[in-house]
C-alpha cells in the first residue's frame, strides 16, 4: 500500500514495461522513479500473484482498516474511562449550600 502518490493504472504500466524485459534502472531513469519503489511494487505483485509470501495489498488494506478501528475504538474507551472516574469524584458542596436528603 505505502504512499499514494501513483495511481494503479501506471504502476501496471511499469510492471509491464518490466514484464516486456526492461531493467528496473532503465524505466526508473525513463520515468523519474527511484529503483526501490519499482522493486517495491514488483515485490507486491508477486505476493498479490501468489507467487511469493506475504500480505497482499487487499489484506493490507483490511489490516489497515482494523488497524485504524481499533485506534478509534481505544480513544473511545480512554474517554468513557475518564468520564466515569470524573463522576466518581466527590465534590464538596459549596459553602452555605444544605445537602438535600
């Protein structure tokens, strides 16, 4: 997954180019990309192939998003905690004030 900057439509392209036998230096001169991303997205693609192990981009994907649930959800304890220790605390009456009963 990473960084979103190149849509999936021209990472194929350079797969493709790669697939057609140019060299990962060739296309990432061409194409003004560093040659670590280019093995990064092949590295991908093969895992998303089923050719190598690893998590593919849709697991990534719902990892992310569970990931990203379970945070909202740990803020959302944090402050029903705090809450519920807030209405714990005894407050004194203020002064000249009578306690109901």
């Amino acid at each position: 997954m990473g960084r979103q900057g190149y849509s999936a439509e021209f990472r194929r392209k350079v797969l493709d180019l790669l697939a057609e036998g140019r060299s990962v230096a060739s296309v990432a001169h061409d194409l003004d990309l560093s040659d670590q991303t280019i093995y990064n997205w092949r590295r991908q693609d093969r895992i998303d192939r089923g050719e190598t192990p690893g998590l593919s981009s849709a697991e990534k994907g719902e990892l992310a998003t569970a990931n990203k649930r379970i945070r909202e959800l740990e803020t959302e304890l944090a402050i029903a905690r705090r809450a519920v220790d807030l209405l714990k605390e005894e407050t004194s009456p203020k002064a000249g004030t009578r306690r109901s009963k």
